[in-house]
C-alpha cells in the first residue's frame, strides 16, 4: 500500500556525517513501527533502529549514540542521521514499515565509508 523510497547515500570519510530519507506515497501518520535495516558487503542484514507512531525510538547497540531517527509526519518522509561514521557503516541501507506483520521495503540506498 505504502512504497518508501530512500535517498541521501553516498560517500563519506571515517567521522564523516549523513543524512538518509525515506520518503513513503502516503500518509504515515498512523504507522506505528517503522524505521531501517542495512545489508554490509559480505554480511546479512541487521536491524539498525525503529521509530513509533509516539516518536519513541530504539536503537541497535552498534549506533547507539551515532545514529538518531526521526520522521515528519506532515510530510511523508522518515530521516536516519548518522555522525561518526565508521567503515564499518558500510552497506545499503533500507527503510520499512511493518503493519500487522506485513513488512515494506525502499529500494535502498548505499552508504560508503573510506578509512
């Protein structure tokens, strides 16, 4: 129902920051869990933090601290800030919605970052 395209990837230095959007077709407002996953070369994908219909945000161990979520409501469009990037911040970067268990994906959007 909803289709998210993310945007802002690129390539960034170690300590560098970036800005990650994802823009959905419709009304977000009463979707209550959404938020991104990344895909690094070689690795499986893994969860990287959500963000509630409440603003309520949680966060993977590994960005703690880095990465801060956000969304406007107003329009469509839900924001990953990272700071501090390391390389291991490397991957293709996803952003979903999960309503009733029904996940949809953006198309992603790479994240380089050099030493």
């Amino acid at each position: 129902q909803v289709q998210l395209v993310e945007s802002g990837g690129g390539s960034v230095q170690a300590g560098g920051s970036l800005r990650l959007s994802c823009a959905a077709s419709g009304s977000i407002v009463r979707i209550n869990a959404m938020g991104w996953y990344r895909q690094p070369p070689g690795k499986q994908r893994e969860w990287v933090g959500g963000i509630t219909s409440g603003f309520s945000t949680n966060y993977a161990d590994s960005v703690k601290g880095r990465f801060t979520l956000s969304r406007d409501n107003a329009k469509n469009t839900m924001y990953l800030q990272m700071n501090s990037l390391t390389p291991e911040d490397t991957a293709i970067y996803y952003c979903y919605t999960n309503v009733l268990g029904t996940y949809t994906w953006g198309q992603g959007t790479q994240v380089t970052v050099s030493s």
